[in-house]
C-alpha cells in the first residue's frame, strides 16, 4: 500500500473520532426538542471537521506525493548509479585482464631475450676464452695494434720474447717500444715502418732482415707479417706476427742454398 494512502486512512480515522466526541459533546443539542435551534451550529462544527480533514488530507497527500516522487527519482538516480558503477567496474576489469596479459607477454619476451643474451655472452666468452688458448699455445709472437699503433693485446710468446708483461704493453706505441731502430743503429722512422703501413693503407705487409728491441736493451732478429683488420671497408688496426730467428732460423729457400 502507497504511503500517502497509509497516512490518508489514518488521518481519516483521527477525524473521524474527533467528530465522534464533538458530537458527544453536543448531545444536549441533539436531544432535546427545545434546542432544536442548536443543530444548525451542530452541523456546522460536523462540517467543519469534515472540511478541515478534506484540506489536510489533500495536503498531505500533496506532501506524500512529492515525497515519493523524490524517492523514486532517488532511487532511479541510485539505479543508473548502480549500473554505471558495474559498466566500469567490468571495463576496468577486462583492461586489467588485457593489460595484465600484455604484460605476461612482454616479460615472456624479456624473459627470453634474456635467456638468449646470456647465451649468446657464454657463447662469446667461450669463443673469447678459445681465441686466447690459440694465442697462448701459439709459438710465434702475436700483437694487435688500434688505428693509432698502441698495443691492443699481446700473447705470451711476445712478451717472452721482447721481455715486457702483457700489461705494460697495453695502450703504448708498439714502434717506440720495440721498433724504433734500425740495424746499423739508425732511428727508425714511424711513417717507414711496413707494420705502421698495414693499419694505414690496408694492405698486407712484410718484414725481413729486421731486429726487434727488448725491454733490457738488447736486440734480436724478426720477420714478420702485418696484416690490417678491417670492420667492413674500415680500417681499425693492424695484426703483427712475428718470430724470433736467433731461435727459429728461417729455412734458406732454394736460391740461399745453393
């Protein structure tokens, strides 16, 4: 039952025994014959009550009405409210869901170029490691040299050889150290030197009949071949190897033989 129609019934009920006990109250008037004159007065308070019952009663239907207009508009308000609330909660659902499976995506990704860069780094420190092997069981003498002729490795045979560790020659002029002069004691210049030539013009070059200087001073016979490296058309250093012929002779070829 609507409410306005709960509080109209009341209010009937209220006015009703009200005009029950004002007509209580007047039973003189309708008794006796003689006050026959009272009934017009009677009446009129009867009316009275029904008229100021019409007027609440309109009233406060009037205030229910609006009351429940109100509520019902709040509670439309409240429904709509609802149903937005639940289109965002499902939207933000799926971006979470969506993005959360972008992100799975992208650390499998990682995951994996991960696992491949530390392959492809074992792989190259074996590589690395492997190289070094070569160059440490190798019986010649072996150096590279950057674009500016500064030492970039050298093997042990090398460093055996001229007498200087490893280190010490890293980052230093190989031509000051161990080629800056010639046999009849004549300063070697730089621009002459076939090594320097090989990271210059990237060309292939060799040395005969030449000496090398250990670090104590003392000097010693070489051959050697310097060959560029080349990143592409560029050219970034140079690769000397060389052997000590005081210890390996070079074989006579067939005309010093005879």
């Amino acid at each position: 039952m609507p409410e306005h129609t709960k509080l109209i019934g009341q209010l009937a009920v209220l006015f009703l025994v009200a005009a029950i006990l004002l007509l209580l109250m007047d039973r003189q008037m309708l008794i006796g014959p003689e006050d026959l004159k009272q009934w017009p007065f009677a009446l009129l308070s009867l009316l009275l009550m029904i008229g100021l019952f019409l007027i609440v009663a309109y009233l406060a239907y009037s205030q229910t009405s609006r009351a429940e207009t109100a509520l019902n508009n709040v509670q439309r308000l409240l429904t709509e409210t609802e149903r937005e609330l639940s289109a965002t909660k499902e939207n933000l659902e799926q971006r979470v869901e969506r993005r959360t499976f972008e992100i799975s995506v992208a650390n499998a990704s990682l995951n994996r170029e991960i696992a491949e860069r530390i392959q492809a780094e074992a792989e190259t420190a074996r590589i690395k490691r492997r190289m070094e092997l070569i160059l440490e069981s190798a019986g010649e003498g072996i150096f590279g040299l950057d674009i500016n002729g500064k030492v970039t490795f050298v093997n042990k045979a090398a460093a055996l050889m001229i007498g200087w560790e490893p280190e010490d020659l890293v980052g230093k002029s190989h031509h000051d150290l161990i080629h800056h002069t010639q046999v009849d004691g004549a300063p070697y210049p730089v621009d002459q030197c076939p090594i320097h030539q090989a990271y210059r013009d990237g060309k292939v070059h060799f040395g005969r009949d030449e000496i090398f200087w250990r670090r104590d001073g003392a000097s010693f016979p070489v051959e050697y071949i310097s060959t560029p490296i080349l990143d592409g058309s560029r050219l970034t250093g140079a690769v000397v190897v060389f052997r000590d012929l005081a210890t390996f002779p070079r074989p006579l070829t067939p005309g010093e033989k005879s």
